[in-house]
C-alpha cells in the first residue's frame, strides 16, 4: 500500500515556452499548434506546469482546452490581461491552491509593467501555494520568463526571485519553472545554483537518475543547426524534493513542432 501512495503522491512538473501568437510563424503559428500543445499537456499528464509567452488569447485557448487546470498569472505590460503572461497552471482535482500572487522582475516588483535594469522588456514571476490532497503535502511554486537582451536584468532576476522563493515558501518544497535565456554554464545558472547562497535551487537535469531526451531546448522550429541548440529552459528545486526522472520533449508531428521551444518534462516526490 506504502508503495501505491509514493507512486500516487509523485508530481509531474512541466516548463513550456508555447511561443506567443505570432502571425509572422506561418504554419507554426498558434492556430495550428494550439490543440496540440493542449494534447500533449495532457498526455503527459502534467500536475504543475510553467506556461512562458502567453497572450491573453491563448491564455483563453488553453483554458477552454483544459478545464481541469487553474490558472495563476496576469499580462506583464499592465498587470490585467495585456501582454505576455508567464502562467502557472496546476491540476484542480488534486491541488488546493491556498496563496498565489505576482511580481515583476525590476528595481519595483509591486508596480504593475514595471521593466527591470536593461531589459528589453517587461518580465514577471507567478507564484502560488498548493496543497496536495492525495499526500496532504504542500509545494510552493513559481515560473518565470528571464530577459532575452538584458545582462543585468537576468542576474538581477535571479537575486529577486531567490529572495523572493526565501521568503515566500516558508521552507516548503520548491519548484520553479521557466525560461531563463541563459546555458547551463552562464553566470546567471551558476548564480541560481550556487551552493554558497543558502537560498540557491538546484538543477533537476543534474539530479535526476534518468535524462531524456536532448541536451537542448530552443530550436526555433527547427531552424537552429542541431549542434548549435541552447539549453535555456529549467526546472529547479530545493527543500527534500527527490527527482525521478527529467526530459526534454523534442518530438514533431511530421514536421510540426510544439513549439519553437522543447517543453521540460521532471518528476519529483
């Protein structure tokens, strides 16, 4: 029985940078995409899931698509429903949300499109408490989108969100998702993951007994040169989350993609 309920009790985590709705895309545009981006949600069975680059319209998509799933997030540039929403989804059935909330990556974390430091745009963090009802246990988790351009505002992103995760999860165990634009050997992972910093998060590619899948996860829909692919999606942890298994989810439906972004796949109890 002690084995059915671990099994019960495992978390299925996801990051997934679904590409805003860009009608320049083509074919790979979001109207052709969006049904399969919600299929694969649900195939693979996601608990909690980071969602980066969504526009209001596929907040609504996705909504409609998967009603089992509640949603955490606002618009970045006004802090209602314009702009890119960095949205955190979590599975109804077996989550009880008891706190979420929002911040943006800048010198002002309460103003609403607020941009920080050199950033080309503005960015945000959603959070949120949940409780599981199978273990009664409870995660705080967070998802993120780092600037594409600004050096500064990258590491200085990642300072506010470890401070914030310190404060904010009450020693909880941590998940935090996203798209940090940054490789594995940048200042800016190197700076999330430093075991100097007692409020450092660690890597579940690292950690993980099992690794799927590339060793990247941007391909712009296909048009990176394989060798030339950069890793910068992530799921990190800390407090006594034990990961099971990590993957990066390449596939293609013909030669339709997901995304121009690989989702991140990890299993953690």
């Amino acid at each position: 029985m002690k084995q059915q309920v671990s099994e019960q009790a495992r978390v299925n985590v996801m990051s997934y940078n679904i590409r805003y709705d860009n009608p320049e895309d083509g074919m790979n545009n979001w109207q052709y995409r969006k049904d399969r981006a919600a299929t694969a949600i649900r195939f693979y069975d996601v608990d909690i899931l980071g969602t980066q680059e969504v526009l209001h319209n596929q907040l609504e998509d996705l909504k409609q698509r998967l009603p089992e799933y509640g949603v955490i997030g606002v618009g970045r540039e006004d802090g209602k429903v314009k702009g890119e929403y960095s949205a955190l989804w979590y599975k109804k059935a077996r989550f009880e949300l008891l706190a979420s909330g929002y911040f943006w990556l800048s010198e002002t974390p309460e103003i609403a499109g607020s941009r920080g430091w050199d950033g080309a745009c503005e960015r945000i963090a959603s959070w949120g408490k949940l409780k599981d009802k199978i273990s009664g246990k409870e995660y705080f988790a967070l998802n993120t989108h780092l600037d594409h351009i600004g050096v500064v505002a990258r590491r200085e992103g990642v300072s506010l969100i470890l401070d914030r995760v310190n404060e904010l999860s009450d020693g909880l165990p941590v998940i935090v998702t996203g798209d940090f634009n940054a490789e594995p050997e940048s200042d800016v992972i190197k700076h999330m993951t430093d075991a100097e910093n007692p409020k450092h998060l660690q890597d579940t590619r690292l950690m993980s007994p099992i690794v799927y899948g590339p060793s990247w996860s941007f391909h712009d829909f296909g048009k990176i040169p394989y060798d030339k692919r950069p890793l910068i999606d992530y799921v990190f942890v800390r407090n006594d989350l034990k990961v099971l298994r990590y993957g990066v989810l390449a596939e293609t439906e013909g030669s339709e993609f997901l995304s121009d972004h690989a989702p991140v796949l990890v299993t953690v109890e």
